[in-house]
C-alpha cells in the first residue's frame, strides 16, 4: 500500500532529524493527523528515515476530532494524545528535551507568545523546531515560484494526501518578520527558508543537555 504524502508528511523527517538521538521527552504542538508523533515513537518511519524512537512522545492537538482520528490512525504508537491548547495547558516549564510543531505556529494569534512559550517548554541544552508558512511579499517572489512549482510537481507525482486537519489561510507574518519576531524571542535562532513554501526554524536552549 501507497504511504501516504503531503507536504506536511514530507517535512516530518526534517524535524524529526532535529531530534538529538538521545533525547528523552518530545512534544509534538499541533500534532494533526499524528503522523510526526507517531514517527518520533517508532510507530510510521517511511522509506525516508527519521530520528531514533523518543523515550516518550507526548502529542497536543486544540481539535478533538482531529485528534482522535490521530489516536485511531496510530492505536500502537507510545504517544500520550492530549487536547488542549499549547498556550494555557498546564506543561511544566522545562520539561521536554525537545519541542517540535509541523504546520501550526500560523494558526496562533500572536507569534511572539507562541514562540516564547515553546521554548519555555524546552529544557537547557533541548531544542525547539517549527516548520512552518510565511506569507509572500513581492520580494520574495522567487521563493514563490520555486515553492508553487516544487509543491505543485510534488503533489502530482506523489498523489497528495488530504489532511483532516483545520485549515488557516493566509499566514500572518511574512518571512522578515517572523525572523525579526523570533530572534528578538528567542536569541540564537536559526530560520531558513525550505521548498514548497515552508520554512525551518531551529533553536537550542542554552544549557547543558540532560542525556549528555
């Protein structure tokens, strides 16, 4: 049987990659379909490869039935489902050595708030990993052009898969001023920009990791 594609799928490797091989809790914000927390448990590594199973994986999703479909997608994955939303449940700060969110970061209303809070939730020496939209601007227009036809060609020949997932179109801040956003947020971030419209953004908690 066909595994199934998106973008959104594809780009589950690449924060997956981010994940130290020996880190222990991880937190999927946003987790969707469960396609990235299952991956990060052991429970759907695809042909391309992933990170090494986490020791625990918990996935947080705002909408229910999203999220049980996710449960039900994945019944054998280790992944602890909860609902709620990122900013107001009551994690302990600190408590993951690594925090990932794929297709999310845009749906919340305020991107300072967001980031800072994901990287509260990031132990010293962890790492927090967004990937994520921008909107265009006219500067960025060959960014645009390579992201509709890489995304277009890749849809066709890989037969998109259509996430169950909320939509929430157009993103709020364009590629300048999330990175102006996030470095001001969370100093030693990294942004790039990645194919078909994403982009990574990377950052290591100051401190000493725990598995080290």
């Amino acid at each position: 049987m066909r595994e199934p594609w998106n973008a959104n799928i594809h780009y589950d490797a690449r924060l997956a990659a981010c994940v130290p091989p020996g880190a222990g809790p991880v937190l999927d914000v946003g987790c969707g379909d469960g396609f990235l927390a299952a991956r990060l448990a052991g429970g759907f590594a695809p042909a391309d490869g992933g990170a090494a199973p986490a020791r625990r994986v918990v996935a947080l999703d705002a909408d229910a039935p999203v999220l049980e479909r996710a449960r039900a997608r994945f019944p054998d994955a280790a992944v602890d489902w909860r609902h709620g939303d990122v900013l107001t449940y009551p994690f302990q700060l600190g408590s993951f050595d690594a925090v990932v969110s794929n297709a999310t970061l845009h749906h919340l209303p305020d991107a300072a708030a967001a980031l800072r809070r994901l990287g509260a939730l990031v132990r010293p020496g962890g790492v927090l990993a967004v990937v994520g939209f921008a909107r265009f601007e006219r500067r960025d227009l060959p960014w645009a052009a390579a992201a509709f036809v890489s995304l277009g060609v890749a849809n066709r020949v890989r037969r998109k898969w259509e996430h169950s997932a909320p939509q929430h179109w157009p993103p709020p801040h364009t590629y300048r001023e999330l990175g102006a956003c996030a470095r001001a947020v969370l100093p030693g971030v990294r942004l790039s920009r990645l194919l078909m419209g994403r982009y990574l953004l990377a950052w290591p908690a100051p401190g000493v990791a725990s598995w080290v």
